[in-house]
C-alpha cells in the first residue's frame, strides 16, 4: 500500500496512537482485520526511530513457539534464559534496554496464546511498577480470533476495526485517480463509484480505481473476482474475522465484493445509485438553474399543480415540469436545448425512481448535457 494511505486521517491517527503508547513506556496490542493494507510497520517504524527519541525497532520475524515467550524472546537476543524465565528476567536484560520489540506472527494455537498473553499481563505490571525511560517495550500483532489479554495502565489494545470512514476511503480514491488523465467529471463520477463498492476495503479501493468508468459502473464480475481471490463464495458468511463484515462510519456492513459473488445484484445496484446521485443531482439542478435563466421568459407557474409541487416562481420549476412545458406549449426555444432539458428530465426521473444509471448512458452528448454550458 502506497504511503500515501497511511497519512490519511484515520490510518495516520492509528499509526500516531501506537506510537504515542509506545513512546509513553506503554506495551501495545495491535489487533488488525483482514482487510488491513501492508505498510503499517514501516510507518510504526519511522515515527519510533525519527525525531531523535532514542529508541530502536526490533522486528522479529519468527513465529513463536512452545517454548516460554521470555526463552523465546531472549534467545533472538543472544541470551539463554533458563524454561523458568519470566518477564521480570527478560525485562532485566540490558542489551534490549531502547529497543521496541515487535512480534507479528502470533500463532492461533490457543495455548500458545494463552501464555503470551499471561506474558505481556505481567510484563505491563513490571512496566508499571519498575520500569525506565528506556525499558523495553513490546507492540504485538494480536490474531484477530485470539482471547485478548487484559488492558492495562501500561498495555493498550488497538483494534483496527472503525479506524476507516468513507472519508478516507474517498480521499483515497481521489488521490489514486488524480493523474490518471481522466476528465473532472468522469473522476468526480469514478471516485465516488469506487468509494461506494469499495465498502470500507482499501485494498479493493485501489482495485476499483485502476478501472475505466464503464467497468466502475459494470463492477459485478471485477468484485467476484475479487471475493474469489479471499476465498469466499456462496456460502461464506457475513464475519469481521474473514473481512466479509465491514465497520464503517459507526456501522457493521456487508462487504460489496461478497454481494456480488454471492448474486446479490439489487444490494450493488443500490451502492452504484448512491454514487450516482451525490454526484449527478448537483449537476443537473445547476444546468436546471442554467437553463431557467435563459429561457424563463417562456416558461410560467402553472395553477393545476399538487398543494406540494406548488411554486412561487419559474425559478423553482423541476426540471421534469420544465420539459412539459417546452414540449406540449408554443415557444421559440431551440431544439438543442430541448434536447438537453430532455435528457436531464429522463436522468433525473431514473434516479428519482432508484434506478442506477447505466453505463450506456454515460456516453459524450449525456455528459455534455450535464457539464458544458449551452
């Protein structure tokens, strides 16, 4: 994942929350989804060992075993601890004295766990009671699935889940799009199509926004793929623990990609319309109000309108009334901009209805329609 992700407002304050703990001599738990892009520790990274802090970052790449979490963490230090080692004898050795001590591959084995999780209880009590400025301290990457350890004044735990809203999500589109050559109106349409299927998946974001607009608005096959590639079919089901439950801006939603594996065709139409008319409503009722200046000395406030269609003056006419009366009443308005009224009317009534708009009808004399002046 580009840096650029990372220094979105919620990865970046994720990342700063972290480092501040780690920083502040406190033991971090970071408990990530699976839909968690890479590039997290290198960003940890930086922000530990920048700024002149004195620490050092201490990655280790193996996956712990059996053996006690102290044996198995002094031994990647040159150091044999007798099996009835604990946290106070690994804490106690200096040549980890500075060091942030950083384990990702945390098996699921339950009693594996168990005991790392006993491990790192009493090593943030130890941190408490007789730790330095520069004790050791410890981030690890705590399986998804796994029994979490009890929080502590000195052990701080971080789900992944909600750090992402559809703000960054958009802001990540949008920067991924930015130089890609397409026109403002097609990225404006693209970037909220990809912030929409994307559901909260950063990944399939960056998936999304290497399309053209005409796949963007025909994604159902691209997100099978995608859903495919995970491992999940017809029968997988909705779990944050497999991705396929997203929390995003305060709710728990269904992963786009799994819609469309599973056939779920009216749920993406439903995520392809709401992209749609954040961005088309706006443009159609500033042509609406375009074309209402320019030819509202023919048009008038009709007095057979519903008590709450009513309206005190042409410059509040819908654009569906504006095409009655250009059509069915004497007017020398021109036949293209007839025409442009028409083709706004037939847009703004299908999304009135529901409908997503399809790909189809995003062809040059619809945007035109939409965009250029007459």
């Amino acid at each position: 994942m580009s840096p650029e992700f990372w220094h979105l407002p919620g990865p970046a304050r994720y990342i700063e929350k972290i480092r501040h703990d780690l920083l502040d001599c406190k033991n971090a738990l970071a408990i990530l989804s699976p839909l968690t892009p890479e590039g997290l520790y290198d960003e940890l990274q930086r922000g530990i060992e920048s700024g002149g802090t004195g620490f050092y970052w201490q990655q280790l790449y193996d996956r712990p075993d059996h053996r006690p979490p102290a044996v198995w963490l002094a031994s990647h230090f040159g150091v044999e601890l007798p099996t009835s080692a604990g946290p106070c004898e690994f804490h106690s050795i200096e040549g980890v004295m500075g060091m942030v001590v950083v384990v990702t591959e945390l098996p699921t084995d339950p009693g594996i766990l168990r005991r790392w999780g006993t491990f790192i209880e009493q090593y943030a009590q130890i941190c408490r009671s007789d730790g330095g400025p520069m004790s050791p301290r410890f981030l690890l990457q705590w399986p998804f699935e796994g029994e979490l350890p009890e929080s502590d004044l000195r052990l701080t735990l971080h789900p992944w889940g909600g750090t992402l809203d559809s703000t960054d999500i958009g802001l990540y589109a949008a920067h991924l799009l930015r130089r890609k050559g397409h026109t403002p109106f097609n990225r404006l349409i693209m970037v909220a199509l990809a912030t929409k299927l994307s559901g909260g998946d950063p990944i399939l974001c960056r998936t999304l926004c290497k399309l053209n607009l005409t796949e963007l608005l025909e994604p159902f096959q691209v997100l099978a793929d995608y859903a495919r590639s995970r491992g999940w079919g017809d029968t997988t089901p909705l779990s944050a623990q497999k991705g396929t439950l997203v929390d995003l801006d305060g709710e728990s939603r269904e992963h786009p990609a799994l819609m469309a594996v599973q056939g779920k065709e009216k749920e993406l139409g439903a995520l392809i319309w709401s992209a749609q008319v954040g961005v088309l409503l706006p443009f159609i009722e500033e042509r609406r109000q375009e074309i209402v200046e320019q030819i509202g000395k023919y048009l008038f406030v009709p007095n057979d309108l519903p008590h709450y269609q009513k309206v005190e003056s042409v410059n509040e006419l819908e654009i569906g009334n504006i095409h009655y009366q250009l059509a069915n009443y004497p007017n020398p308005v021109s036949k293209p901009i007839k025409d442009v009224v028409w083709r706004l009317k037939a847009l703004r009534n299908s999304l009135s209805h529901r409908k997503p708009v399809p790909a189809a009808r995003f062809d040059e004399i619809m945007i035109r329609a939409l965009t250029r002046g007459l």
